[in-house]
C-alpha cells in the first residue's frame, strides 16, 4: 500500500485537532461536567484567572440542571476565590454572600467561615458596598472579645484570628473612605442607617487606639458622625459619644478647626442636657482649651478656663484644697504609679474588703483577691458611705442607667506575686503591666468590663465615665500618647483609678490634660497654688510641671542630695521628688 504523503498526514491532524476544538468548547459551555472539570484542571494548575470563566459557566449549567445553591454553595465558593483574583470584586462577594447563606455553609470549621468572612468583607470595600462590610467586622471585633485590644499576633485562638483580620482590613477602609468627605449611604431605612453607624463607631475607635491608623479610623468616625448628627441630631447622647473618639483624631492629625467644631457642638449639648452651671461640662472645656492652646488662641482658653474654674466654685466652694506642705505621700491613695515611680514587692494595703459588699457588680467570683479594693475611707466622714467601693458602686449604677450596658468590675487589686504571674503568661500585650507599676497593687484601680470585655472608648458607659468619674474621685490613668507603661501602646480606656473625690476634682479642674501621673507627682504643688487662687494660664508654663516651683515634701536625705538635672520629660523631672519612692 502507498504511503500517504506528509502533506496529507498533516491536513487530516490538522482537521481533528479543529474537530477535538469545535468538541471541546462546544462541551464546556453546554455540558455541565465538562465545564467543571476544565475549571478544576486550571485551578489545581494554578490559573485560577482563567478558571473563574469555566466556574461561573458549570454554574449556571449545573442549576439548569436543577442543583440547589445548597449543592452549589462549595463550588461557589471555589469560584469566588477565582474571581477575586480577577479583581471581580462585586460578583466575588455576591458569591461569597449567597453560599454563606446556605446551610451547607455551616459545615464549614469557624476557622474557615471566618477566612470567608473576611473575604466577603474585603469585597465589599473594594466594591462599594461598606455597610456589609462593617457589619461583618464588627461582628469580627465582639467574638475577639479582649484580643482586641491584646497584640496577640502570635496567639492560635479564634478570637486573635477574627482581631487579626480587623487590623487587617484597616488599609482598605483608610483608602475607600475619604475622611474630609464622609461616606453616607444613600439607601435604607433609618434603622440600618443607624445600625451601620454604630458599626463604624466600633471599627473607628479600634483603629483610634490603634498606633498608624489614624486615617482609617478618621473615615470610619466621622462617616458615623455624620450619619448619627444627620439622622439624630448634633444634640444627641449617640452623636456626643463620638466627640470622645473622633475629636482626638482629628487633633492628631492636626485638623483643629474640625476637633473645635466637635467639641463646640458637644459643649453645647450637654449644656443644654445638664444646664448652664454644670461642673460635667468641664470634660468638654478642656478639651476645647487645649484645642484653643495648640491654635495660639490663649485668650480664648483662657476665658474658658475661668469659666470653669466657676463652675467648680459654685459646686464644690472656694475652700475645697487641703494643702500638703510637709508629708510623706508614700502612702496616699494619690499617689503616682507608673515605671518611673515604682512600688516595693512588699508592698500590700491593709484596708482590702469585697467588692460585693458594696454591690459592685464582678466579672470573676466574688470571693477571689482581684475582686477586692481598698476601703479608702475619707477621714472625718462616715466610712460606710464616703469610700472607695461606695463611690465605684455609685458611678457603675449612674453610667448603668445612662448607657444601658452591662457593667462589672473585672479586676481589683493584684498582689505584687500576682501580677508577675499574670505578666509571665500575657508579656506585654496591652493588658497586664509589669510587677512593681501595676497600680492594681495598691488595691486603688479598677478595671472596667462592659458587656463581659474591656471597655471601649466606642462604648456609650465610656462617654459616662470620661464626664462623671472624677465626681466620684475615679481618674483615667493611662490616656491616648502616654509613656507610663512599657510597650508600644499603654492606652487603656477601661483602667480607672481612685484618687480621691477632691484630688479628682482638682485633676479635672486644673491638672495638665491627660497627665494624670505628672500631676499626682506633683500634686502638693498644684494644691497649694490652688489654694492661693493661683492656677497656670493658657500659653504660660505649667510651673508645677517645668520644675521651677518649690514643692515642699518630706524626702530622704539621698533624696535631697540628688543633683538637679535638665530634662525636658515632666515625669523623669518629676522622678525627683520623693513621691518616687517605694512605699513602706
């Protein structure tokens, strides 16, 4: 038999492979098996982008064929991820959020939900749709619970994972929300309006306290700004609480007029809530005064700081200062504790008594150490009533009532052992201080759960606490921007420690904003220029602070042999007075 000629060996290869091709493509997109294998074929070859076309074609052939998304929901899944990859945000996250939907979807470990929730949320920012988003890291941020406020980057838990992936997502909230444009949705009811707003509110106070993410959490308060002043009114409890939050960034950020008009409109508020003449606006004065300071307008911080300084005179009278001269103040309840002023192992109160005593609701059994404080009681008054425990129950059921959130005491007083076992198992993850500066030591501080976690600067009894804490002689001991504690972040909004009902006052009255450690070192000074009538006026040095005031006070001698050095740190200038010491 005749060979064939090559010529007509490669035409008839040429007609089946053109065959093999018409077949083939005719196959995948009118025969639902086909298609699901050539999108498996690529997917396993690593060219998910080529896959995403073939996925979506098995899908809709396989429900002709009358598949259920219950049966679909796994390779819904599947094809997401491959749109994803083809920047097919919208049509990624309505997969994601129909399987999600789906019972089948409850099969899946919590784990992997939760990388699937993330990728839904993802989506959803880059495609437009925040409201979904928020709501799914929101959601992310209650099941954290307290690692989100931890640096729990090395921790296997649940909860660091869903914490993990909420700092994650700050990049794409910081670029799809333009902070000096606030975002607003324009469709849906009042109530899901406000219901993403409050969502915001929880994601932008995170990112607040969070170092570098300044302007994501500037996009996200400010958008539940505007939705709650919108929709609420400037005027409202809801909207107030976000002045709290937001006004601080923007101040960091140095948008001053913004943080003016804020803490303007929340001023005015709360003076038409609580009247005129109401020492609770004294929150709000200094921070408008400090905004006032950093513009030069010292005129005007000044007038305001009179202002208030009437206020507190109506309430609380002229004669309210005791002043210190000659005292050791190691053993003060107003003491400063802090890693410049350090206290002794030894070291332990001898007036401890139960919280629940006093009706102090707890988050841990009642009869534990940590559940306890000191009495504290004012001299010369009645020690049932003028306390410490007394007060705290006092300013939990106030702020109860006001917010309509759970609130208990989660921690009391540790022992010196204590804490460094605590500090042995947690390090220094933004929770649990070093032995020696814990001011739970003292048996003076009281860490604040709401809704069974720490309390947030997002949560309404926080507002509470920032305007009526000090009426109670509770102060915040570790505010935005301090050096107190070792660590890259020693801000916490819910520790608040008991200094008394007029050292508090005096704190809020004329204290340096936000210095609580510096002024409790030198508290005999602002005393007793306080009851002089001689307070530090806007733009002047703060001579309690600058180390040029005499402060007399019972030192050691090797205290007052200590040579005087240049140091513009108030607290290590404030080191030198004798209140540094250990107690006995």
């Amino acid at each position: 038999m005749a060979l064939r000629s090559p010529t007509y060996l490669a035409g008839a290869f040429l007609i089946l492979a053109i065959s093999f091709g018409i077949y083939f493509n005719v196959a995948v997109r009118v025969d639902a098996n086909a298609a699901l294998a050539r999108f498996e074929q690529l997917t396993s070859q690593d060219a998910s982008r080529r896959a995403a076309v073939h996925g979506e074609r098995a899908l809709r052939l396989l429900a002709k064929e009358g598949r259920t998304e219950e049966q679909l929901a796994p390779l819904m899944l599947q094809v997401a991820d491959a749109q994803l990859l083809r920047h097919r945000n919208e049509r990624a996250a309505g997969l994601l959020r129909d399987a999600l939907a789906t019972e089948a979807s409850n099969t899946l470990t919590r784990r992997k939900r939760a990388r699937y929730e993330d990728k839904l949320a993802r989506a959803s920012i880059l495609s437009g749709d925040i409201e979904n988003a928020v709501a799914i890291y929101a959601s992310f941020l209650d099941l954290a619970g307290d690692d989100a406020v931890r640096d729990a980057d090395e921790s296997e838990a649940i909860s660091a994972f869903y914490a993990d992936r909420v700092a994650a997502a700050s990049q794409l909230f910081a670029e799809a929300l333009n902070h000096a444009r606030p975002y607003e949705p324009t469709t849906g009811a009042q109530e899901a309006q406000l219901a993403a707003a409050t969502n915001m509110a929880s994601l932008g106070a995170f990112y607040a306290m969070r170092e570098g993410e300044a302007y994501a959490a500037a996009g996200l308060l400010s958008s539940a700004y505007l939705i709650r002043s919108k929709l609420l009114g400037v005027d409202h409890q809801d909207t107030v609480q976000l002045t709290l939050v937001l006004g601080p960034v923007y101040a960091g950020m140095g948008r001053l007029d913004d943080a003016e008009k804020l803490y303007l409109d929340a001023f005015h508020a709360q003076e038409q809530l609580k009247g005129a003449n109401s020492p609770d606006l004294s929150l709000y004065i200094k921070l408008l005064t400090g905004v006032y300071e950093r513009q030069g307008r010292y005129t005007e911080a000044q007038a305001l700081q009179e202002h208030m300084r009437n206020l507190f005179r109506d309430a609380f009278g002229a004669q309210r200062y005791a002043v210190n001269r000659e005292r050791d103040r190691r053993e003060d309840i107003n003491r400063p504790v802090s890693q410049l002023f350090l206290l002794e192992a030894s070291y332990a109160p001898g007036d401890l008594i139960s919280a629940a005593e006093y009706s102090i609701p707890t988050a841990k059994s009642p009869n534990i150490d940590e559940m306890k404080l000191r009495l504290a009681a004012d001299e010369g008054m009645d020690p049932r009533e003028a306390n410490l425990p007394a007060r705290l129950a006092q300013l939990i059921s106030l702020c109860r009532s006001e917010s309509g959130e759970r609130i208990s005491l989660r921690s009391g007083y540790r022992s010196y052992t204590t804490q460094k076992v605590l500090y042995a198992n947690i390090g220094d993850k933004g929770t649990v201080t070093p032995p020696g500066m814990s001011e739970h030591q003292t048996g003076l501080a009281a860490d604040i759960n709401v809704e069974n976690r720490f309390m947030r600067p997002s949560d309404r009894a926080y507002q509470c606490f920032e305007e009526n804490a000090y009426r109670f002689g509770f102060i915040l001991s570790y505010p935005p921007g301090n050096d107190y504690l070792p660590g890259d972040d020693p801000y916490e909004p819910w520790h608040w420690r008991y200094v008394g009902v007029s050292t508090a006052q005096l704190y809020r009255e004329a204290g340096p904003h936000q210095k609580p450690q510096e002024f409790l070192a030198a508290l005999p000074c602002y005393q007793e220029r306080a009851a002089n009538g001689v307070f530090p006026a806007s733009g002047e040095d703060d001579l309690c602070l600058s180390g040029k005031a005499e402060i007399k006070v019972a030192a050691s001698e090797k205290d007052r042999l200590q040579p005087a050095e240049e140091d513009d740190r108030a607290a290590r200038i404030l080191n030198k007075l004798p209140a540094a010491r250990s107690p006995r």
